[in-house]
C-alpha cells in the first residue's frame, strides 16, 4: 500500500461549515502538515484544486526544499493550460524536487466555476480535450527531444518539444478520476493509477471491473487509488464521537446550501458521492443515516465537495477495512483528516503499524529512531508491528 495525506490550501478546522475552530491558513501552517506527513512516513501529499483553494502548483513549489522525500500530487486541468507549457512545468517540478512530482489530472465538474475559467465545454467534451491534451502531454515527455505535432478536434500543437527531459521516465505518474463511461476510457487509455472516490467497497469492486476491462481493450494495465477521509481513535466509540463532534456545528440552512452548490455539477464521481446521503436535510445528522456501509460515513459530503466519506473506527477496524479495499486491488490511498496536523501523526502513529505499507523512499540510516519515551531512564519503549 502506498499511503497519501493531504495539504488542506482550501481551509482546516475542528469543526466542519464555521470558522469556529478554524486554523489560520498560511505558508507556516501548511509547511507543518507537509513536515509532519514527510516526518511520519506518507508516500505522498495530495494539493487539492480549483477557485476555492490557493494555487497547488505555486504551494507545492514551496514545499519542495521544507521536505526530504514526500512526493507531491499536483493537478493538471486541461483546458486551463496548454499541454505543452504544462509538460514543461512537470518537467522543471520533477527536477528540482528530484523526482517528486505526480499528477492528477482534474476535468473539472462545476459549470460555473468553468465558466468562470472561460471553459464552456460539455461533461464529454471536457473529456474529448483531455484525451488530447494527455496525448501531447506524454508525447512531449517521452519523445524528448523531439519535435511532436498534432491536430486535433480541441488542441493543436505544431513542432512542440520539451528540451529538458523530467527526471522520471517516460513522465511523472498520472493520477486520473473519473465516473462516467466518458471519464473511464479516458482513464484506461492513459492513467498510470486510476482514482475512486470513498464509494462502499461493492461499488468500489464494480468500478474497478470496468476500469480493467477498458484498459485491457486499450492494451494496458493499470493501477488504483481511492479518496478517502479517516476518523481513527483507540476504540470504535472514540472514533464515532470525533465524527459526530465534526459535524456538530452544521445546521438545516447550511447544508442545503452546499447541497444545492454540490448539486449543479455535472460530476458523475461528484453526483454518486451525494446520492450515498438521505435527501432529507433535517435527518441527516445521524449516524443511521449517515453509516452508508460497516465504518464507511459520509458525513463530511453534507457540506464538502468531492470525496465526502470518511472510514471511522478503532484502528483495528479502519485497518480492517482499508484491507477490504486493497484486497479488491486498491494500492493507493490518499486520505485527510480534522484537523490536518494532528491526524497526519495520528493516522500514521495508529494505522501505520498495521498496515502493509510499501516503503517511502525514505533514506535508511544505521541507527532506529526512537519512538516514545525512554523508562525510567533505562528502557527503551517497543515498536510494535500489527502489519500481516
């Protein structure tokens, strides 16, 4: 398993839907989950993206010499930038943080906000100039230094070339998400780790079928990841306290107006993370209505776009269930907690112990570094391993 936490550049609090308990967002608060997520041992850091987040490119950037070996999962949009300064910008990123960039590829799924980035495409048709825009993008990366053309039905490029190449080869990994027949074939012609939102694991193991399938039509073979917020405590009841502190601000009228925001999208992956919720608005707070299969709660989806589950429990039994998702193939997990610093350590501290974890690349050194206090002043504290 490769394991992700996540840089929270649109917001982090206790509590979700009012500033109270909310965290100031600035360069220093960011660099500490990024210290902590590279600290603990996370493969990677996903950047979210759009109108309501600060720049991921530009914050990323900026992490690269604060971190050691944290690899960052940036988002490209295509459409918003053209595949050829895009290659160059992978290429440059890849370099300087010597070979720590992946990259998420982002469609987009609000209209409005599209609009108003000036794209006025269709769902399909955003779909239709990604395909393009990838096949420039890996074109450019792989065939350094020579000169690529293309014609194509959206995008156009005529002796473009990158001069110097990224360091991993033939291009950073893609990381891809997408729900709809159209988002799918996109994805299995040319994702390197194909991305799931928190779906319970028997949608999860129909998604994957497909996503298979269509690649195995196009000739290749494909990994997955899936999207996921994590509520872990020492017991199954600590775990469900958190999360229903965690909601226990929101009210009616602000959760109807997010829903009615989430709701205009015209994001597959975004319309069956809110069809995992009751449509009443009144009843949604508890935790019946909320458990949409064993320790999986979409409570953080009443007020958040995008991934909108969280797996809650004792770390026996998160740990159980992320092995029901990687038995159906997922190696990927990127996940998030309330508030970001402190469950990076927690997640790690709980989780990681029992978990098969692939290493992360983290520099080996003679010496172990000591977890806990020393008794007494005599006797070293034992790491313990529940990973099988």
């Amino acid at each position: 398993m490769k394991m992700f936490w996540f840089i929270p550049t649109h917001g982090d609090g206790r509590y979700l839907g009012t500033a109270e308990g909310g965290r100031l967002l600035d360069f220093n608060y960011l660099r500490q989950v990024a210290l902590a997520a590279d600290a603990q041992g996370f493969y990677g850091v996903l950047l979210p993206t759009g109108r309501s987040c600060e720049d991921a490119w530009v914050v990323a950037s900026t992490l690269i010499p604060e971190t050691t070996r944290l690899r960052f999962l940036v988002a490209l949009r295509p459409g918003l930038v053209s595949p050829t300064l895009a290659a160059r910008m992978c290429a440059t990123f890849d370099r300087l943080s010597r070979g720590r960039l992946l990259i998420n590829v982002v469609t987009g799924g609000d209209p409005v906000e599209l609009a108003g980035d000036g794209v006025f495409l269709d769902h399909d048709g955003r779909y239709e100039v990604t395909d393009e825009f990838l096949t420039i993008w890996r074109s450019l990366l792989a065939s350094n230094p020579k000169e690529v053309n293309f014609e194509g039905s959206h995008l156009h490029v005529r002796g473009a070339s990158t001069l110097i190449p990224a360091v991993q080869q033939p291009y950073p990994p893609l990381y891809f998400g997408g729900s709809s027949p159209a988002g799918i074939e996109v994805g299995a012609k040319h994702a390197d780790v194909y991305l799931t939102w928190g779906e319970p694991p028997a949608q999860v193991a129909v998604k994957i079928a497909d996503v298979r399938a269509a690649a195995a039509k196009a000739g290749r073979t494909i990994q997955f990841g899936i999207r996921l917020h994590v509520i872990v405590r020492e017991t199954d009841e600590e775990a469900w306290a958190a999360a229903t502190r965690l909601i226990s601000r929101l009210d009616q009228r602000t959760i109807e107006k997010a829903q009615k925001t989430l709701d205009r999208q015209d994001s597959h992956g975004q319309r069956r993370m809110l069809a995992l919720q009751s449509s009443h608005a009144a009843e949604l707070l508890s935790r019946e209505r909320l458990e949409v299969s064993p320790n999986l709660w979409a409570g953080v989806g009443l007020v958040r776009g995008g991934a909108g589950t969280a797996l809650v429990g004792s770390a026996e039994t998160v740990a159980a269930r992320i092995r029901e998702y990687h038995a159906l193939g997922v190696e990927n997990f990127i996940f998030s907690g309330y508030p970001h610093l402190e469950e990076a350590y927690r997640v790690a501290e709980l989780l990681f112990p029992r978990l098969p974890l692939r290493d992360s690349g983290k520099p080996r050194v003679e010496s172990r570094p000591l977890r806990g206090e020393i008794m007494a002043n005599d006797a070293v504290p034992t790491v313990l391993n529940f990973a099988s």
